[in-house]
C-alpha cells in the first residue's frame, strides 16, 4: 500500500497543479479603455472598436487562451466604473501618484509627449506657470489634471474626448488646450487647424501602461505574460499596418531596380564595343565613387538641413539631419511637395508661404537669403534660415533649388521674449508714472489746505504753543511733499522721461543759494555751518544748476539729520579735466555718526538705509542718495562717499561743466526768490472745486483785503467771468464739467480781437515734469502747483500784477 501510494503522489500534485492553474488563470476578462485615441483606440463608423490596442489584444488572446472582452469609453467614465470594480483591467492609462493608490501597473509600452497647444495669435505661453489667467480645456480624468492642479492653475475646462476639444478650437471656442501628442495631431490634422495653433515643449513624457486593481497580483501577471509571448516582430506589424507603409518606397525600389537593371545593361554594351577603354572607365569610376562618397558623407554628415525641391514644390533630395529634423523618413518626404509636409500654408505672423515657394523662383537673385517658419511632422512651428542656389538645366531655366537651412527657432524665441519683455516694462513704467502722476495731485490737493491753513494760522497765532504746533505741522507736510517729489523723480528718472537742461548758471550764486536755506536749519540744531568756494572755480559754468541743487541739497539734508554735534561743511571747487571742460566738486562733510564699511554702496540703493536702525531713529525713504547719483551720472558724472564710523562722512559729487562767459552778476540764480511786498486790493475770482480749498483761499485772501468770488467748476468760471470785470483768476486744473485749461482756452477765445486780457494762474495739484510748460502753452499766465503758503501766494499775486503794470 505505501508502494501503491508513493506511486500516485506525482499523478495526484499534477492534477493539484492543474486545478489550481484551472482556477487561477479565468475564461475570460473585461478590459476597459478611453474610446477616442487613435491611433491606439477608437470607435469606426460601425461602432466597433478599432486600432493598435485592439490587435494587440487580439494577439494576447492567442498567446493565453483567455477571452479579453473589450470595452471602449470616454475616458472619465473608464476610470469611474474601473474603481467601481465593473472591470477587471484598464488601459491606456498613465502612472501617477493618485493613481498608485489604486492600482497595480504592467511595465510602459508606449512613451507619451503632453505639450499645451495654444492659439497661433497669442504668446507668452510656454510652461505650466504661464497658464494662469488662461481657461486650459483638458479631457475629462486626464492625468494632466492632477499635474496642473500640482502647479496651482484650477481654470480648466474638461470635455469628454480629445476629439471634443479640438473640434471646440476648430470653433473658436476654445484657444488653449493640453493633449497627448499622437491623438492631438491626430484630431488637428482631421480638422484642418494644424497650423491655428502652435505647442509648448512637453508640460511632461508619460508612459502608457495596463493596470489591474491594487493588489491583484494573480492578473497582473497573467496580463503581463501575456503580452511577453507576442514577439517584437508581430507588434511592429501591427503598427505598420495602421501607420501604413508608403506606396514611394516601394515604387522607389521598383524604380531603382529598373535603373539599375538598365546602367547594367548599358556598362554591358559599353564592355562589348569599347573594351579597349576598360582601364581608363575603371579609373574614371572609382574616382567618381571616391568623389561621390566624399560628398555624400559631406552632405549626410552637416548639421544643416540641405534640400532640393522643384518649381512644383517636389523634394527630390533632403539629408539625413533633415530627416530627424523634420522628424519625417526619407519614403514620407521624398517625391513629396514642400507645402503640405515641411512648409505650412502661412506662418503665425499671417506670411503667405506658398507664394513665397513661387517667388523664390520667379526671382531667385531676391531670396539668396531667407528666414520663414516650417513645420515639422508633429506639427511644431520651427524658425529656418535658408541659403537658396538656383540649378538651371540645360535650356538656362531654373528647375530646381538647392536649400540649406539652419534652425534658428531658439533664437527667434529669445528674441520674441525679448520683445515682450521690453513691452511689459514699457508698459509698466507708463503705468507706473500715471499711476504716480495721479497719486501726487490726489495728495497734494488735501496737502494745499493743510500747508495753507497752518501757515495762516502760524502766521496769525499769538506767540505759543499753538502757534509753534501749526509751524511743526507746515514743516510736516513739506516733509511729506518733498518725500511725493522723490517718488516721482525716482519714477521719471527709472522711465527715462526725467530730462537735464544745461544753462549758464554762476557757481557763487548757487554758493548763497544753498547757504541761506541751510544756514537757520543747521545753528538751531547747535551745528557749525562752514562754506567755502574755490577761488580758481570760473564765474559761469555751463550744466543744469537745479539738479546739482537737488544734490547739493539731499547732501545737506543727510549731513543735518546725521549729526548731533560739530561741524558740516559745503565747498565747492573745480579743476580742468583733458576735455576742456571743468569737473565741479560739491563736497558735503560732517561729524556724524559715519557709515560701517559694507555699507557704502548699499546706501545709493533705492528705498535702503543703513540698517533698520535708521530708518525708525532718523526716518526717511532712502531715496535722496539714490536719486542723487543716479542725476550725477546723467548729467555724466558720479557721487561718492568717503566715512569713519564715530567720525563722520564725507560726500563728493563731481559734475562735468562746459566753460562760459561772465554773466551779470545775480542775473541767473538758480532759485528766483520774489519779494512778497504789499499790494494792492484785488478783485479775485478763485476757480476750485475743493470745499475746505476753497476755505482756506478765502480765509487768506479776504485777511489782505481782498474781493473774492468763487466757481465750483470751468463752466461757472467763464460765466462769472462775463458777468463782472476782475483782476486776477485763480484757476483750478481738474474740476468737474469743464477744466482748467477748457475754461482758459473759452476765456482766451471770447479776449480775441480786443485789449482784454485777465491774468490768470493756475493753482493746481499737478505738479509733474512738464506740467508748468502744458499750462503756459493753454493760455495761463504762471503756474503755483499745491501745497501753497500765504508767503507764496503773496509773493504770487505781487508778481503778477507787476507784470501787468509793466
């Protein structure tokens, strides 16, 4: 018995084996994929499914002996019903981090490029962070939703199939879309709009995979042995057989044949009747095929494409770089035409390529050099440089064009970044200065009836407390003013709009200009003020003496803020530079606090302090340095700086001046200071719209003895103006209705042809660059921009009623 039994214990494990095989491997599985994604899959007029997957699967049946029941679909609803457990296996699926949680992955069969196409006419787009603003269209439960959604851009737009998206760009419904390339290029083709739109370089290559359910082993291998047993051979036919073999290459080999059946004919013939001339065809030939080896390597190995193509547009030679250039076989281009293969119809700027092609040969002398965008066979836009040699047969017509090109794509792309670079900052600096322009008059409005009531109040306060708390706010608000103008002379130098204007100027006068205003200010803060003026420095010099004042005075402001106790000194000097010219040297030193070492050029910086200590003991912007050199260098000189910690600094601008003649002596100042003596009473009309303006002019003016009437707006300025005679207009610029400069402009018209003329000025807020010169030219007589004291107006209404005494 024990015999007997050892005997059936292989028989009975066979059977064991058998039975668990039996159970193992199943009658039949239900494979589920997207239904739209050729050429891999998709559904033929008949419904049925059709494509590379289809005959794989067909292939894999053969090789197991299980029936695979295909089930094609969109592609959401795939994945839907594939986790809801309705399928057994999933394919044309791509590996990503989500979808690892769920499933199990036989290795890639398919490497897969995702690019975003774009429409044609827009730019800019280039990579995932360029999406945003833009609405992505993608397909519903692609992979490349996870992969956008990673990189933060949410504005999609799912369709059902690949198909569906690209039928919505044919109607303009959609401008930018991501895809899978090989189904992209696809669907452009069929709709015709390849050349509507243009892609980026892949967002990222994915591979597509089988999957089964996290976890089922069992199948996994099943599926992927399977699909071992089909030889390369076999999957490669099935490629060929949807991809198709071209009918040129076979009729190429046909032809070839017959070619060579005849050179062997006619070399036969040759041997027959000239055999004498053996040796020297032997010779000929191998220096022909020495010849022609030479060159074909030549050819094949330059890394340009070389092309030659008929007056038709047939190609009748590309080498082998234009070939993976083009990304085309010799058989899919070779007796093909240009148009249609490697050159679109137009180019993305609108250029009408097919009538380039015939232009080329109709006058070939105008196209030795050109640049024009192909098409590769992906569809991807390319920039080429061509050189185009005409070949002319044997009557002298040119009957084909030899062209060699190189790709310029890359840099066509850094110059269009370029330009678009050089637009977004132009684009933001006219933005910016408007932008600036509008915040100075919104602030200096309300600044105008905080400067003019505290000055007046200063002015007519009694001696106290109250009377010193209105200086303090005055000198605030100048504060602040001075802080708005450095704003905008930083944005107007950044802008290239701030503009120097060199006049004959007097070193000496801009010498007690600077000490009057500093003078006060530095002995009440208990500091020595020492001024000196080299005495070789010429009389007149040549530059623009109100931006060496500003210099001159950010130094001075500096040297005053950071010094407690000692002296600040300010000289001025000169020396004859090789030119002819004079270097002037404006030297600003004090005993200050000084500057630590690595700080030096980080103080010309815009907006930067030494340190943050500074900027919350002192206060500040920490513009005044930046914009001081920043005038120094337009004007073609340089600011430096020189200090000891503890010790103090020392400041040295130095500015290239031309040479001139004596000037009157105080005839060019560089500040005109008018004396506000009194004068007589005026009749005033005050055109402004601003209620507590308003206020505070004729808070000021009535205080003189002065008449006044007001306007809220242009139009009730010239109707007063008609109704009774004045003798000075105050004008606003920005009021409702009608402004300052239309209420000028009626007020001058209706003065045509008679002696009347009323002074007017304009008191406004705008008080950028330019500005004064834009009111004089609409007729205005002077021009005060806001925030004004009672001084200034004063001093104001006494010049021009000089003027018009005068």
């Amino acid at each position: 018995m024990i015999k007997l039994a050892l005997r059936l214990i292989p028989c009975l494990t066979v059977l064991l084996l058998w039975a668990v095989a039996a159970q193992a491997a199943p009658s039949s599985i239900r494979v589920v994929m997207d239904d739209n994604y050729p050429p891999f899959i998709f559904k033929a007029d008949d419904g049925r499914p059709h494509g590379i997957l289809v005959d794989q699967w067909r292939l894999w049946e053969q090789k197991t002996g299980v029936k695979a029941e295909l089930h094609p679909m969109p592609w959401a609803e795939a994945q839907r019903r594939m986790r809801a457990g309705e399928f057994d296996v999933i394919d044309t699926i791509f590996k990503t981090d989500e979808r690892l949680k769920y499933y199990d992955f036989t290795p890639p069969y398919q490497t897969i490029d995702v690019p975003v196409y774009y429409a044609a006419e827009l730019s800019g787009i280039r990579d995932a962070s360029s999406l945003k603003g833009f609405t992505v269209a993608v397909k519903e439960g692609d992979a490349v939703i996870e992969f956008l959604h990673r990189h933060d851009i949410t504005a999609l737009a799912t369709y059902p199939s690949y198909e569906a998206i690209i039928r919505a760009a044919a109607e303009h419904k959609v401008s930018v879309f991501s895809a899978d390339q090989p189904a992209a290029s696809y669907f452009l083709n069929k709709f015709g709009i390849v050349s509507q739109f243009r892609k980026t370089a892949p967002l990222y290559t994915g591979q597509l995979h089988r999957a089964v359910a996290k976890g089922n082993q069992e199948l996994l291998t099943l599926v992927n042995q399977g699909f071992r047993q089909i030889p390369p051979e076999e999957l490669e036919k099935i490629e060929q057989d949807w991809l198709g073999v071209p009918e040129e290459k076979r009729l190429a080999m046909k032809y070839l044949i017959i070619g060579l059946s005849a050179a062997l004919i006619i070399l036969m013939l040759l041997l027959a009747s000239n055999w004498w001339l053996r040796g020297m065809v032997n010779r000929k030939t191998a220096q022909l095929q020495l010849s022609e080896a030479q060159y074909r390597e030549l050819v094949q190995s330059a890394n340009s494409v070389i092309l030659r193509w008929k007056r038709d547009g047939t190609i009748t030679f590309i080498n082998d770089y234009g070939l993976r250039f083009f990304g085309f076989s010799s058989n899919e281009l070779l007796g093909k035409p240009v148009q249609g293969t490697i050159v679109p119809k137009q180019q993305a700027d609108g250029k009408n390529l097919l009538l380039m092609l015939h232009d080329i040969f109709e006058n070939p002398d105008d196209f030795q050099q050109n640049t024009n965008q192909n098409i590769t066979k992906d569809g991807r836009l390319v920039w080429v440089s061509w050189t185009n040699h005409p070949i002319s047969d044997q009557q002298g017509t040119v009957s084909e064009m030899l062209s060699v090109g190189t790709d310029i794509t890359e840099l066509k792309e850094v110059e269009s970044k370029l330009l678009l670079a050089r637009q977004a900052a132009e684009t933001a600096n006219e933005t910016k200065s408007l932008f600036l322009a509008n915040m100075s008059h919104e602030i200096r409005t309300p600044l105008n009836a905080i400067v003019g009531i505290n000055s007046l109040l200063a002015e007519q306060l009694p001696p106290g407390e109250l009377k010193e708390l209105s200086r303090d706010a005055v000198a605030a608000a100048n504060n602040l003013l001075e802080i708005i103008s450095d704003v905008l002379d930083l944005s107007r130098i950044e802008a290239g709009k701030l503009t120097i204007k060199p006049v004959p100027f007097e070193p000496r006068m801009l010498m007690r200009h600077l000490e009057r205003m500093f003078t006060a200010m530095i002995r009440d803060k208990g500091l020595q003020f020492e001024v000196s003026l080299s005495h070789d420095l010429p009389d007149c010099l040549v530059a623009d003496p109100a931006r060496i004042q500003q210099i001159a005075t950010n130094l001075l402001s500096n040297a005053v803020k950071f010094t407690e106790h000692g002296t600040i000194r300010l000289r001025l000097a000169g020396a004859p530079s090789a030119d002819g010219r004079i270097a002037l040297s404006l030297i600003v030193s004090d005993t200050g606090k000084g500057i630590m070492p690595q700080n030096l050029e980080r103080i010309f910086s815009p907006f930067e302090q030494e340190d943050l200590t500074t900027t919350r003991k002192y206060g500040g912007t920490g513009l005044g340095l930046a914009i001081s050199r920043l005038l120094a260098e337009m004007m073609g000189g340089n600011v430096t700086v020189q200090s000891t910690p503890g010790e103090g600094s020392t400041f040295t601008c130095t500015i290239p001046c031309e040479r001139y003649g004596r000037m009157t002596a105080g005839a060019d100042e560089v500040t005109v200071e008018t004396a506000a003596g009194p004068i007589r009473r005026l009749k005033i009309l005050v055109a402004e719209d601003s209620v507590v303006n308003s206020k505070m002019l004729e808070a000021i003016l009535r205080m003189d003895g002065h008449r006044i009437r007001f306007a809220v707006n242009g139009q009730q300025a010239v109707e007063v103006w008609r109704e009774e005679a004045f003798d000075l207009i105050l004008m606003d610029i920005q009021m409702p209705v009608m402004d300052g400069m239309q209420a000028t402009a009626a007020i001058r018209s209706a003065e045509a042809g008679s002696d009347r003329r009323i002074p007017i000025i304009a008191l406004t807020a705008y008080a950028m660059n330019g500005d004064r010169e834009r009111f004089l030219a609409a007729g205005m007589d002077d021009y005060l921009p806001k925030p004004v004291t009672v001084d200034q107006i004063r001093a104001m209404l006494a010049k021009a009623i000089n003027t018009q005494l005068s």
